[in-house]
C-alpha cells in the first residue's frame, strides 16, 4: 500500500495503458492505431487525449501497442471506474496489481508446501523492494502474468493438466514472455513408472506414447484455443501485422540495460561502423529458441522443480543476450527461482537497481559502465552460486 497513492515517476508506460483501456471504453480497437495518428490530425478520441499522449512520450505514442488481451482486460477496468481521470486510473490499476501479488502470495506459499519446500521462500518475492517499486509503484502487470502462471503450475502439480492449460494461456495473454515456455513442457506428461530403470536418465523420445501424445497435443491446443479466444473482440484485417510490427521493435530498435548485446553492438561498429541490431536481435531470438528446445530435449521437465529450472535458465539465457532488458523484466526470473535452489535472480534483483541511472537524465543515456558493473557483480554472484552447487552436488 507504500505508493497507492503515488504517480508512477520511473515510467511512462501507465499513459499507454490508460489511453489504450479508454480507446476499448470508446468501442475504439487499440490494435489499429498508433495514438500520434490522432493527435497529428487534430482528433481526441478519449478523455485527456493530449494529456495522455504528451504523457506517454514521443517513442510510445508512435508505436502501435503490443499489450495482450488481459493485459487490454486490466486497462478498461481502470477506464470503467475512472474514464475521466487519469489519478483515479492509476489507482485501479495499482488495485489490480496489488490483488495479483496477494494471489501469488497465496498460491506461492501452498505449491511451495507441495513441493515440500520452505514456504518462506515465497517473500524473496512478495517483500522485495524492487518489486515493492516497479511493480505496485511504476503498475508494470507482471504479477498478474506471474499469478496465472503460479496458477498454472498449482494445477499441473495436482495433476490438472486442463485448468493449468487455461492458466497458462491466460499468462500468456497478459505478458507473452511464457510463450518461450511452451517447448518445456514436452516431457510433462511422462510417467516415471514407465521407466524401466528410475535411475536412468529420460531419453528424449522415451516419452512418445500414444496417451503422452495425446495429452501434449491436447494441452499446448487448450494454451492456444485460450489465446485465440481471447484475442478474438479485437480481430480484424491489420491486427497481425500491426502487431507484429510492436513485437519486431524489441528484436530490432529497442536497446536497453542489455550486457551482451552491447558486446556484439561494438564488434558491429568496428566491424561495419553501424548498429547491426537488426541482424543481432534476430541472431539472438533464432538463439534463444534453440536454447530452449535444447534444454526441452536434454533435461527430465516432467515435474515442477525440474520444470522451473528449465525455465529460469531458458529465461535467464533470453535477458542475457537480449537488447533490452528493463528492471521489471527480472520479475519473471526472480519468481521462479523461488521454486528452485538458485537465488541469482534475488541478486540480480538488488544490482538491477544500477540501470535506474539512465532515468536520471531527461533522454534516458546510459552510462555503459555502470551497466558493466552491474553484470559483472550479476555474473560473479552466478559463478559462485554454480560452483557453491558444484560442491554439494545439487547442480541443476
């Protein structure tokens, strides 16, 4: 309840959400129009209009939005209680996300219990201070994404696999960051009494039966009928391409906070003397993509721990060589690890705090070398961590 009543002052984003929740309250599709197409041609088709758009900033404005439907869902609500205020839509929103964290809270601490897990573990997330900041104070929705998906995995472990389908496709349909977690779940439905020997490690294909199959097609078919379903009030003929053009400008023009990335973007400049980010973003999600199917083919994923680790590497992998990672990214991760033995994500979440020095100038320059030191300090603290596994054997 710290910021209930504080204007979000780290972020420009709850602008967007408030012009895009008033467009839906209007009968208006957000998918189809890009809010400086309005305001350049003279027309204000929401309450505070001009407010909203100087508010959200020259970048935001100038891109169609890329938010999912449930993340759309949250927007209109703060529009059907304040539709004339942009305070009062701040507050709804902040409600909404305050509800969620509670809801992770909850569910967080019975499946850690499940898991035979201690259950204090849960506020590494819940009482963290950055997420205390980005979350409830700057209203980014990333405990609503992360309680579907706590949800999700609270059904898969009591062996629902159909309601933690319809969580999973409602996660994805806040923040589309789990759909990298789809390929994971191939050897989900593997039963380890098949196995001949328990000891022996899952062969990659020892998991196709007729009734596993069955049940992997059908699952992944519920996450996307979901999605589908969901996105269905806001279909038309531009909605792919308008947004897949939002989604492109984060492999393809956005940089920020990133660590290798920048690496590559400097060989590029010496190499060519231009930003090759086009070419590096795609290099890097063609990466990430095979990282993930490797880790799908190569680790036993039929079980929630195992399950989370695979994630968080898969995720982890994705932020460290993408080109832009900003501070509320690092919910994801810091959640899951929960669910696991490592705890770089709780580190990650203290260093992350470094990157809040390009908010101290009016264009948002980083200085390069504090994000060097916060990676250095970020991968030092996972090179001990490894090593600390190593020693007791507990490595992945």
């Amino acid at each position: 309840m710290l910021f209930l009543f504080a204007t979000p002052n780290l972020s420009q984003d709850f602008y967007r959400f408030i012009w895009d929740g008033r467009m839906i309250f209007e009968g208006l599709n957000p998918y189809l129009s890009k809010p400086e197409s309005f305001i350049n041609s003279g027309i204000f088709p929401i309450h505070e209009a001009k407010t909203l758009h100087e508010g959200m900033g020259i970048l935001n404005g100038s891109h169609f939005t890329n938010y999912p439907p449930i993340h759309q869902l949250g927007f209109l609500i703060a529009a059907v209680f304040a539709s004339k205020s942009i305070f009062g839509s701040i507050l709804v929103l902040r409600f909404l996300i305050i509800i969620a964290d509670i809801g992770i809270l909850y569910i967080g601490k019975k499946l850690l219990e499940k898991l035979q897990l201690p259950n204090h573990t849960i506020f590494w997330y819940a009482l963290n201070p950055f997420i205390i900041i980005e979350m409830t104070g700057n209203l980014h929705f990333e405990p609503v994404m992360l309680f579907f998906l706590v949800m999700s995995f609270y059904k898969l472990q009591q062996q629902k696999w159909i309601v933690g389908a319809i969580f999973m496709g409602c996660a994805i349909s806040v923040k589309l960051i789990p759909i990298l977690f789809l390929p994971l779940f191939l050897k989900w439905f593997h039963s380890p009494k098949l196995d001949t020997n328990p000891t022996k490690k899952l062969d990659f294909l020892s998991f196709i039966q007729k009734e596993n199959v069955t049940k992997l097609i059908s699952f992944y078919a519920i996450i996307f009928c979901v999605i589908s379903l969901l996105f269905s009030p806001f279909l038309s003929q531009n909605l792919l391409s308008n947004y897949s053009i939002s989604i492109g400008l984060w492999f393809t023009t956005f940089e920020f906070n990133a660590s290798f990335y920048y690496l590559f973007r400097k060989v590029g400049y010496l190499i060519t003397g231009y930003n090759e980010i086009a070419i590096i973003g795609k290099i890097t999600a063609m990466s990430t993509i095979v990282v993930i199917f490797i880790i799908a083919a190569f680790r036993k994923n039929n079980s929630i721990k195992n399950l989370s680790i695979s994630m968080l590497l898969g995720i982890s992998f994705y932020y460290f060589f993408s080109s832009t990672v900003h501070p509320w990214y690092i919910a994801t991760p810091l959640l899951l690890c929960i669910f696991t033995n490592y705890r770089f994500p709780v580190f990650w979440s203290f260093v992350v705090i470094l990157s809040y020095h390009a908010y101290s100038n009016a264009t948002w320059n980083e200085n390069l070398q504090i994000v060097a030191i916060q990676y250095i300090l970020l991968f030092s603290y996972i090179i001990y961590e490894i090593k600390k596994h190593i020693v007791k054997k507990t490595i992945l």
